[in-house]
C-alpha cells in the first residue's frame, strides 16, 4: 500500500514539474520576443560622462542608473519609451523601437537653475514674484581673497552697498537701500537666513560652500521674516548633492597682498631741512642721526592661502555631503593675522515612499585672530618722528615719554610689546524633518542650536609704552552667547484649472542667551614668559588694579506666528499677501508684540494675447507691493527696564568695614519701548527683449522708517530716576530706484560675452526726532577730537537732512601771514580757532549712486571677467589729513609733503573745517580673473580650472586720503580718522577641481 502511494506521488510530482517547464519555456520564450537588453552611454554637452542619471522606462517603475563611466543597461520593449534626467539637466525621452544601444548627451537646463528663487519658508519661480528680490549664483560671485561672504555680493546687487577695509579681521559693512536706524552695529545689517535657519551667522560659511544667495530688498518680501527684516533679508542656501550623482571637489588659491597706497611723510633728512628753513631745531633726544620709515616697519607684504575639500552624493532616497575649509590670511599690518577652520557635514533621507524626509546638517567655525592695537599704532606709524631709531644701543624699544603732540609712542613698540588674541568656535546644528501629508500639502519642522564661543585675550607687557610702570597687564574676557531656534510650518501647493494658490502658516520661538561668562584685567608679573596664560601669578597691589568686565548676562525670546497666500491666475495675474505676529521680551510691556503685513501684486504683461504681435519683447512684467517689517536687532533682554549697576564714575565704598560697589540706577525703564517699523512701497519692471537675450529689473522704493529708537532723550529727575531714557520718536525715509541689467553682447559655439551692470540712487532724509513729550532739536555726533578740538563734533542728525551730515567750520583760505581763517556764525572772517557755534551744514557721507557692472567672457576653454564698481556723490572728511597738517608742531611729529606747502606760522593748519570735506566718489577695477579649464579624457576628473586673480587693480578718485572706500554704516559714516587700515591689492593663483 505504501509502495503504492509513492508511486502515485512520484508521477504526480512528475507531471508538474513537467508542467512548471513547459510554462517557464513558454514564459521565457514570450519575453525573449516582448523585451531586450539596452545599453548605451550618457555624456554632457562636453562628450564627458555623467553618472548617476535614471534611465526610466516612461509610464512604469521599472529604471536604472549610470555607472561612473555613463554606462547603463535596461531591459525594454521596442513599443517603450526611456526618459533619461539628472537634477540641472534638460529631461530627454526616445524610443526604444529596434535599437540595443542607444548612447545620450543631456544639455544643461540653465533656465530652470537660473529661474527658482529661495523665499522665506520656500521657493519661488523668478517669474512668479511679486516683490524686490536679486538672486546670484556661486559662478557670479566675487572671486580673490574674501574673508567673509558678504564681499561675495560687492558690486553684484543694485541698491547694495558692501564696504571692507584690508583689515583681515575685520567686518564689512553691509547696507541695503540706506540707512534707516539711529542705531550702529546688527541694527543697521540685513538679516541673515542660512538653509532655512533664520539669524546663523554667515562667519559660519566658507564661501566655496555656497550655492546662492538671495537678496529680498522690499517689504513685500521680508515681511514675512517680521520684526527683524527692516534692512532687508539675504538668504545663502549651501550647495548639496545632486541626485545620482557622487562628487569630489577640491578649491584652493595662494595669494599674494600688498598695500595699495601710502601716505608720503617726509624722510628724516627732508623734515631736518624743512625745519632748518624755518629756523627750527630738534631736540637732541629727538634726533639720533636715524632716517627711519615707520610705515615701512609696521606694513608687510601679507600672504594667504585657502583649501576647500568636500564630496558628496545623492541617490533616490538619500544625499549627503562635507567640507572642510582652512583659510589663513597674514594681515598687511604687522602681528594681524586670521586663521580659520570651517567643518560641515549633512545627511538628508527620505522614508515611506518618499513621504517623509529627515535631515541633519552641522557646521563648525574656529578661527584665531591676532590684533594690534591699531588706534595707537596707526596714528603713531604716521605721526613718530623718523629722525629717531627704532631700539636704543642695548636693543630695548627707544621711547621719548615726555614729548607731546601726537606721536608720542614708538609705533614699532606698540605692535611688538602689546598682543591681542581672539579664539572664536561657532557650531551650528540644524535638524529638519519634512512630512507630506497629502498631496500638496507638508509640514516642515526645525530645530536649530548655535553656540559662539569667545575666548579674548590681551598681554601688555612689561615694556609697553600702553602700560607703564605696571610691570604687564593682562586681560582675559571669555563669552558663550548661545541661539536656539524651533520652527514648524505647512505648505500648500495646489493646481486646478487656470488657477494655482500656495498657503503658508507657521510658528517660530527663538531664545537667545548672550553674555555667559567672565572678564578679569589684572597686572604686575614677575615676567612676561607666560604672556595672558595663568593670571594667578598677577601680583596686584591694589584692589582697583583688578577689573571685572561689565557685560550682564541675558536671556531674549522671540515668539511668531505668520502666514501667507500666493495666487497665480492663468500665469497672467499674480498676487501675495502676508502677515506675521512677533512677540519679544526685548520690548516694554505695553508693546511686546506688533504685526507686520504685507501685499503685493504682479501683471505678467507679456503672457497677454496683444504681446504676439512684439515680438522683440520676450518677457514684460509690472509689480508692485507694500509692506512693514521691523527692526529689533542689537536689543538686549533688558532695554526697556530699570536697570541698577555701577554709575559711571562712581567708585567702592566703606559700607559697615567692607569694600562694596556702588550701585544706582543706570537706565530709566519705558514700558511702552517697542521696535522700530519700516513701511516700503515698491513698484517694479522685469522684462527680457530678444528670447531673453537682454533681461533687466526696474525698481522704485519709498522706504519709510517710524518709531525710531534714541537712548538719550532727555526727561526730568523729578519724573525719572536718570536725565536720560530710551524711547521710539523719529522717522527717516529713504527713496529710490535701482536698475540692473543683464545681456549677452555675443555668443557663438566657441566665444560668449556677457555684461551686467547696475547702478541705484538712494535719498536719505531724516524726517523727525520729536514728538509730543520728548523734543529734541538735533542730535551732534562725530567727536574726533584733536588738539584743543576734544569738544568738538564733525556730523549732525537734524530733521531735513540726510544721516552723515558734516557740520564744520567754514574755511576762508589763508591771510597774508599764511595763516588759515575762517567765517565765524557773524559772517566775519577771523584767524583765529572758531567757537563751536560757527559750525555750518557742509554736505553729507551717503551716496548719490552705487554702481557695479560686470563682463565676463569666455572663448574654448578659456574665461575672463572683471568687475568695475564705485559710488558718486559723497564727501569724505579726511581727519586724517587734518591732523598730520601741523607744520608748528614738527619738532615733535612727522608731517607729510602736502604741509610742504603750509606756512610754518599758520597755527590753524590742523583744524578739521570743511577744508577737509572731499569727494568721496571712485571707480574702482575691483577684481579680474583669467582662467583655463582642462577637460582630461578619464571619467575620473571632471574638470580642472586654473585661474589667476587681481584684486584692486586701480581706482581713480580724487580723494587723497588712503582709499575713498570709507564705511558708509552707523552713524557717523564717511569719516577717515587715523584708524583706516591699509588697503590692498592681491594677487591669487587658484586651482579648482571636479572629481
């Protein structure tokens, strides 16, 4: 029976498996007619290899990528279609039909890189916008030895004004549109938006690890950034991996800087003779037979060097990439220099069917900056008799400690004997997590963290001429401010028929932390060995010798709520609206939070049916918005409050045996403070002629700041505790139009020429400065000071006038003895020094036009551009020039060959009058860079493109000072006081190389 069973299963078992065969032969014999292998290869328009493009077969799932030869495999019918993409390529499909290979070059889809632009809390098409925004690419940013991103944009952006000195470690000044704040520093800045991150600082970035930067000028725009988006918004979006593709960059220069101009002091033998002309000797302690060059002492040739390494890659759920940058930059001045290290690292993935995305990105920055004190070592440099050396026989520092005048300290002692250092460490992490929730619609949350670590140190030792008799003083100030940011907001994007509208709604808290550590200045060593390291060993004899810094910590938070509607009718009829509701602890009371709304609307004239018949215009586009936005920027938690700490001045007391501080009030509390509003109207023309051929945008603003904030209005003792308070009174406007316009002059297969200039007019007027309750008539600013001048102010900010407005005594020319006069307030012409009251309105430091223009050109494998940029319209005063033109005081100072030319007699010489009031107009040819691009024949290398740059190749001005670039920001702009550094002109090789 058993035999029998299996017997019965076994021919069972038998016939299916017979029956599995036969379907499989019939299987594989249908699909071997249905399918077939193809191969081929994907290459750029160069004939170079492009791995990781999907080949998909149209209508299915069913795909592949290439290799990194360009090779790929499929299997499809002769009836398919295969699509071949690639992020920043034009998408290409064809027909299988009866080819095994079919081989692909996929162009370059340019327009759409060109055309998306980054928004608050999302993008945009170019052509969609309703509001001022300029976009530029890494391939247009400033090439040479940059420091800081923002000098990136220089020359780039109509209506932006980026001003930097040849200071390594010093900042740019930064102003969009004019300045519209009485206050200095962060207030007068644009906001910064890195990856989405709002208030990142962009020393966070090298600038090879840029992608774009987008620069939101009109309220339209920034509004949705609320409360801190009144001097305009420039968001930097990194670069990432593209899909497919895995990559491998290397950027590095060496460069070479020099300073551009020197001020022509007289030699020891020429001031010997100019005082020998007019009967004058020096004293004998003053002239050692030396003929020495202080300048030349102090300035250096500078070297710097750069090296970014990143790589990364992207598949279809996943990119990710790192860099890191090592930038060390040798200042022109000697013992300045900047060493910096920039890490950054990032993973994006997504999850579910691409339903979910999870992101973590992570920067840090360390530098190390060394510093001189440059307000003493400056001025001394120009100042210091040259008839005298350096170092006395037995090699210590030669100083004269009695002399007076202005050159009374050994410049070369200033720098050698007093070191400045700053350690900085910035980290920044940023973890994104993106749901879609439905079709069109998603939720993106956020969780930022910032830490800026600063560890300050200084050492004046034993031999400072800043510190005598103190046996070295040592300061070390060392500061955690900390930033935490958390944002959650929904997007909707929804397309039916003629109609698209996309929403956003969110919600935004920030907690900023500042001032978290200690300062503590102490003195007298037994050496100097150990310079600011181990202050133990301070032996102070006193306990005022020991100082703490005053720098109260302090905790800020930011809540928001904001939302906002985009609709686009038939891409005919645009419109955008917004509004954002902030709340800050920063504020009193009464007004901690305010809304900021914002609309716009945009025609898109060249979609209607009467623009067929022109068609010489390719793209036409009106738009015009209004919109508030504010400004809280520079605040801490504690401005609006009463606040007690030691009154200036004051000094310890006995208090019951003990040793106390004095402590009293130290600001007035106003519970009504709140921020500063700016009101933008903005009405602009895109438009594109010849198939885009030649593009352009016309802007008009009127940029109308209220509830301007002072800290020195003046109220009664009876009312308040202090004769001073903080309060929201004036109003500045700012009015004007940019232009900018980009065209290619000439393009064949082998040679291109574009060109892009810009130019803006701006008008600053400062409206008003009081109100009802606090009056205030004018505001005098610019003390310089100077001999017999330390009472003195150079600008005023007075109602009707323009921020930067000089107020100076009026130079009449010189009488019959050489001697300088002047029109005193009576009209009446005296050679004696003015009373302060003969000051008159003498013009003012803004600019009536910026401009920049840009030519780039390329031929084969070769490119070439230059950028010519400058200002009109602005005047300078040269203090400077002021100070050092003291012929009476040469037995004491040096002076330089313009008082050649001064009386010996004329007391009045170095007075600042308007005499000194330049034009601060230039034309600068900023940087031009030739380079050659090999394209080796290897799949392994990309490209390789060797480059040389020259920054600062000219200028012409008829300023003659230093540099007509003088800083522009805060509030006394446009003035040259004895503590310009040098600029100066660089020289890079560079090599960049894709991998």
């Amino acid at each position: 029976m058993k035999q029998n069973y299996e017997k019965t299963y076994l021919s069972l078992i038998s016939k299916w498996q017979c029956l599995v065969a036969i379907l499989l032969f019939f299987s594989l014999n249908v699909n071997a007619q249905g399918s077939k292998t193809v191969t081929g290869k994907v290459v750029d328009e160069t004939n170079q290899p492009l791995p990781g493009v999907t080949v998909r077969i149209k209508g299915s799932n069913l795909g592949t990528s290439t290799d990194t030869y360009g090779v790929y495999t499929i299997q499809a019918k002769p009836s398919d279609r295969l699509t071949f993409s690639l992020l920043g390529s034009l998408t290409k499909e064809i027909s299988v039909d009866n080819q095994n290979k079919i081989n692909v070059t996929l162009m370059p889809d340019n327009q759409t890189l060109k055309d998306v632009v980054v928004i608050g809390y999302g993008t945009a098409n170019k052509k969609d916008l309703t509001g001022a925004v300029t976009s530029v690419k890494s391939e247009e940013f400033n090439q040479g030895v940059l420091v800081n991103p923002a000098q990136l944009l220089q020359g780039k952006v109509a209506g932006l004004n980026v001003t930097k000195s040849g200071d390594p470690n010093a900042k740019p000044s930064t102003i969009l549109r004019g300045p519209s704040t009485l206050r200095e520093g962060a207030a007068q800045e644009p906001f910064y938006v890195i990856d989405g991150v709002p208030g990142a600082s962009i020393d966070l970035l090298a600038p090879a690890d840029i992608e774009n930067i987008d620069i939101l000028k009109d309220a339209s725009s920034t509004a949705i950034y609320g409360s801190r988006a009144a001097n305009g918004v420039i968001i930097v979006t990194t670069k990432r991996s593209k899909s497919g593709q895995s990559r491998l960059n290397y950027s590095g220069y060496a460069a070479v800087e020099k300073v551009s101009k020197k001020y022509d002091m007289l030699s020891a033998p020429e001031l010997r003779q100019y005082l020998a002309d007019n009967k004058q000797i020096l004293n004998p302690v003053d002239d050692d037979g030396s003929d020495t060059n202080w300048q030349s002492l102090l300035e250096r040739t500078g070297y710097s060097q750069n090296h970014n390494l990143s790589y990364g890659g992207a598949g279809q759920t996943s990119d990710y990439g790192a860099s890191v940058n090592y930038l060390d930059n040798k200042g022109i001045l000697k013992n300045t220099s900047l060493k910096r290290t920039i890490v950054r690292a990032f993973l994006n993935e997504k999850f579910f069917n691409d339903r979910l995305k999870l992101g973590l990105t992570i920067t840090n920055s360390n530098s190390k900056s060394s510093d001189v004190y440059q307000s003493q070592a400056l001025p001394n440099m120009l100042f210091y008799l040259p008839t005298v050396n350096p170092f006395n026989a037995d090699g210590s520092y030669k100083e004269n400690y009695n002399r007076t005048g202005s050159g009374t300290r050994n410049p070369l002692s200033i720098v050698d004997n007093n070191v400045i250092d700053n350690l900085n460490n910035k980290t920044l992490i940023n973890g994104m997590a993106q749901v879609n929730i439905i079709d069109g619609l998603k939720f993106t949350a956020s969780v930022s963290s910032q830490r800026d670590q600063n560890n300050y140190s200084t050492y004046l030792n034993s031999q400072s001429g800043l510190a005598r008799g103190v046996n070295g003083q040592a300061q070390k100030i060392d500061v955690l401010n900390k930033s935490q940011v958390l944002e959650g907001y929904f997007n909707y994007d929804k397309t039916f028929g003629k109609h698209s509208l996309k929403l956003l709604g969110g919600y935004s808290w920030q907690e900023d932390r500042t001032n978290d550590g200690f300062g503590v200045t102490t003195q007298n060593f037994s050496n100097d060995n150990l310079g600011y390291n181990n202050l133990f060993l301070s032996n102070p004899s006193l306990l005022s010798q020991i100082a703490f810094n005053n720098a109260p910590i302090s905790t800020l938070r930011l809540i928001s709520y904001y939302g906002r509607v985009q609709y686009n009718y038939n891409e005919k009829y645009l419109f955008q609206a917004s509004l954002r509701d902030d709340g800050s602890s920063a504020f009193g009371k009464n007004n901690r939070w305010g809304l900021f709304p914002a609309v716009s609307a945009g025609w898109r004239i060249i979609s209607e049916d009467f623009m067929q018949s022109v068609p010489v215009i390719s793209d036409l586009k009106l738009r015009a918005g209004y919109g508030v936005s504010g400004n809280s920027l520079g605040f801490d938690a504690f401005s609006s409050l009463l606040i007690y700490g030691t009154l200036p001045g004051s000094n310890k007391f006995l208090n019951n045996g003990s040793i106390s501080n004095a402590i009293g009030p130290v600001r007035n509390p106003n519970p009504d403070l709140k921020w500063e509003s700016t009101a933008t109207t903005n009405i602009g023309l895109d438009f594109g002629l010849f198939n885009d051929r030649i593009t352009g945008s016309l802007d008009f603003y009127v940029k109308q700041t209220s509830d301007l904030i002072y800290d020195r209005y003046e109220v009664s003792t009876t009312q308040f505790f202090l004769p001073t308070i903080t309060a929201n009174v004036g109003k500045i406007k700012n009015t004007g139009i940019e232009f900018s316009l980009n065209a290619t002059v000439f393009k064949t297969d082998s040679f291109r020429w574009t060109t892009s200039p810009n130019i803006a007019h701006n008008k600053n007027v400062v409206e008003t400065l009081s109100d009802d309750f606090y009056k205030i008539a004018a505001i005098q600013t610019a003390q310089l000071g100077g001999k017999g001048q330390s009472g003195n102010f150079s600008q005023l900010i007075q109602p009707g006038y323009a921020l930067g407005t000089f107020n100076l005594w009026n130079y009449a020319g010189k009488n019959a003895a050489g001697v300088s006069t002047y029109i005193n307030a009576a009209g009446q012409t005296i050679a004696t020094q003015p009373l302060t009251t003969d000051a008159k309105i003498a013009g003012n430091a803004q600019p009536k036009l910026i401009y920049g223009w840009v030519n780039s050109f390329s031929y084969k494998n070769w490119d070439f551009n230059f950028l010519v940029r400058g200002v009109l319209g602005n005047k300078i005063l040269n203090a400077t020039k002021a100070s050092l033109n003291n012929p009476a005081d040469a037995k004491l100072q040096n002076i330089p060959t313009f008082t050649l030319g001064e009386s010996f007699s004329d007391i009045n010489a170095y007075l600042i009058s308007d005499r000194f009031l330049e034009s601060g107009s230039y034309l600068r040819l900023d940087n031009a860079t030739l380079g050659y691009t090999l394209k080796p024949k290897t799949p392994a290398i990309k490209a390789i493109r060797l480059y040389v740059t020259a920054n600062n190749l000219f200028v012409i001005t008829k300023y003659s000072g230093l540099d007509p670039e003088i800083n522009i920001g805060g509030l006394t702009p446009g003035i040259d006081n004895n503590n310009y550094y040098p600029k100066t002109r660089t020289f890079s090789f560079g090599v960049s190389a894709s991998f």
